[in-house]
C-alpha cells in the first residue's frame, strides 16, 4: 500500500516537473497568456511557483521555475530512497 503511494506521489511531482517544462518552452516563443494552451499551463504550475516563492523568497522571478525544477527532483528523490 505504501509502495503505491510513493508511485503516486512521484508520477505527480514528474507531471508538475514536465508542465513546469512545456511553460518554460512555450515562454521562449513569446506565447500569449489568453492563449488557452499557456493558459493550461499557467493554471496549473503557478501553485508550484508559489510554494518556491514561499521556500526561496530572495529568488529572481525567471529562476523560479528552475528552482522549482531542483526542487521537484530532490523531493523525487528522497520518495525513491524512502
């Protein structure tokens, strides 16, 4: 059961990670925000931005999403080794 929950906990934080990616890349080609797709995106990252804003508050606002990558793998990896 526990085995579960960590598999759960880390496809989630994969999934955060690779929209934190898909919204860095769309970022690069000038996309607009009422853009439904960055729309999308921006939805559902921002919560994580948040907390890394929170965890890191003397951070640039274009290293955030970086720092939030880090992040998400260092969590990711304590899951695996637990």
């Amino acid at each position: 059961m526990i085995a579960w929950l960590i598999l759960i906990i880390n496809y989630t934080l994969a999934l955060f990670m690779w929209l934190i990616v898909g919204r860095l890349v769309l970022s690069l080609f000038r996309a607009n925000r009422e853009n439904f797709i960055m729309a999308f995106f921006i939805k559902f990252t921002e919560p994580v931005y948040k907390i890394t804003r929170k965890i890191v508050p003397f951070a640039k606002e274009s290293c955030i999403p970086w720092i939030s990558i880090i992040l998400i793998v260092i969590v990711r990896l304590a899951f695996v080794i637990i």
